[in-house]
C-alpha cells in the first residue's frame, strides 16, 4: 500500500468527517502512504469521483463517511466504463455504519490501521432492478418499514443517532397496509406485510440487529419478511431487534436467498442502502464477491 484516494464527505454523520480525518492522518503519514484527499461537494459527487478517477498507480479508494458515502462509491465504481476497480476503505463517519458495525471497526483509527494492513475481503453486492433502473446495494434493500421510517428519520436527523429509533416507532404506530406478490429463489408468497429486507449485513440502522445470520461474503441475502402483525406486535418486535431476538416470532419470516422479487399491488420508493432510491417492482440478485473491501 502505498497511494491510495480519501474521499470525505464533510456533511456526513452532523459534521464530523472533518475532525475525523485530522485523526487518521497521522496513522496514513506513519505508515509511509500519499494520499489524494477529496472533499465532495454535493450529493452524487462521490459516485461521480469513483466513476471517473484514474485507477492506474493507486492501491486503493478510501472514504470518510457513512452507508450513503459507502453506496456512491459502489455504484461510481460499478459503472466505470472500463470496469476496473480498487479495494475500498471504509473509515466510519456516517450517522450509520452497518458493515463496519458488522466487522466491529466504528472506531475511525482502529479502521484506519487494517487498511494499513492491505487485507482483503470479498463482498457480495446486491444487484437491483428497480423497475428498469439499475442500482447496487452493499448493505440493504428494503421496501415498507424501512422506507418509510428513512423518510421520517430524514425529518429527525437533528437528533442524531436516535433519529432511527425514534422514526421506527412512528411508523410502527401508523401500521400501513402493503399488499404485495413476493418470489424467492424458486417460493412465491402473496399477502399483507409490515416489511420485506433484504440484507447483506448484519445490522442495520444504528445498531440494529436486523439480520442475525447474514455474512457479507456467502453469496446469499438474508430476506426479513415481517407479515401484518398489530401495532402491540410491532412494539415488541422493535424492543427485541438490538439484540436480533425477533427471528423466530411468528410474525417473521427469515430466508437465505440468492434472488427475490417485489411486486406491491401500489408501487412505493426502496430503501437501497440508507438512501430512498428506485421504485418496485424491485428485482434483487446478489454477485458474489463483487467488490473488495480493506478490513
């Protein structure tokens, strides 16, 4: 490891990507590596920088930020005309940080030191056909709950990392019908349901443990299917996610597929990574280790 791209998003997680970077930058300076720092500007310039950067002569592609940073940076860098690609850092600085909550690295410089180790992981990355629309996903892809507690939170990012918890039980109490058609791999399902996840990760949100099995390098998503349960139901469901003591409630459903769909009788937004994004019907594939990630 010698020269490696820092992308920084200075609005990620309240501001703190700045304070962030003047930690970890003695560390990359002791361990003898240049580094190309870039600040985005808006939103999407992360994605445009990994679409775009010259690959050649650089070890790997590191960024300061958040799942939303994380998601640009994969897509950026899935739809380089040349398809090359680099091993991506994660320094965590978002308000939240699924896959590195999953790979117990939420201290900055402690993610800052395996990089320094130039030690690979294969992740799988989920391919989503969102109605026509070609979008990846490194950490979830959601539909129901999930999209409507991210567009609540988004109200409530004032709050910090409470903003999830606090807009999850909002949208628990509002309990929404959403009928859909549901296929995984070759078992199709119809009904009423609070959520349909697919996650790759872990966790989810701040410190959800959403997906207690899932590993990001099985070639697998762990689908979360939460049928129409009552609001008292829901409450308790959401007491037991932090420790993931709501699989084997009756009211969820827990598979490991390779591929699912949604069909919803009223097409809604997707929660692609902590990012509203595409529309059903959704089709979902995970390809297998497809990007590399320094931990």
């Amino acid at each position: 490891m010698e020269k490696i791209y820092l992308i920084y998003n200075p609005f990620s997680g309240n501001r703190k990507s700045i304070s962030i970077l003047e930690r970890v930058l003695p560390i990359f300076e002791g361990g003898g590596i240049t580094l190309d720092i870039l600040e985005t500007k808006y939103q999407g310039h992360a994605r445009e920088l990994a679409q775009t950067l010259p690959y050649e002569g650089y070890d790997a592609l590191c960024i300061i930020g958040g799942d939303g940073t994380m998601h640009e940076v994969v897509n950026g860098m899935l739809k380089r005309e040349d398809k090359k690609k680099l091993p991506v850092g994660i320094l965590p600085g978002g308000t939240g940080n699924s896959f590195m909550h999953d790979v117990n690295a939420l201290d900055p410089e402690v993610a800052a030191r395996r990089i320094l180790t130039g030690r690979l992981r294969p992740v799988d990355i989920a391919r989503v056909d969102a109605n026509g629309e070609i979008i990846y996903g490194f950490n979830i892809v959601g539909w129901g709950l999930p999209t409507d507690i991210l567009f609540t939170a988004n109200k409530l990012k004032w709050m910090g990392g409470q903003c999830y918890n606090i807009a999850s039980l909002i949208e628990v109490l509002r309990n929404k019908p959403r009928l859909a058609k549901v296929k995984m791999d070759k078992q199709n399902i119809a009904g009423d349901y609070g959520f349909i996840l697919g996650c790759n990760t872990i966790y989810t949100g701040n410190g959800m443990k959403m997906a207690p099995l899932a590993q990001t390098n099985d070639g697998l998503i762990d689908l979360i299917v939460l049928r129409k349960a009552s609001r008292f139901i829901l409450l308790y469901l959401f007491t037991k996610l932090f420790k993931g003591r709501h699989i084997g409630n009756p009211a969820v459903g827990y598979h490991q597929v390779k591929q699912f769909s949604i069909e919803p009788i009223e097409d809604h937004f997707l929660n692609i990574d902590g990012e509203i994004i595409g529309c059903t019907p959704v089709k979902v594939k995970v390809l297998k280790g497809k990007v590399d990630v320094l931990v």
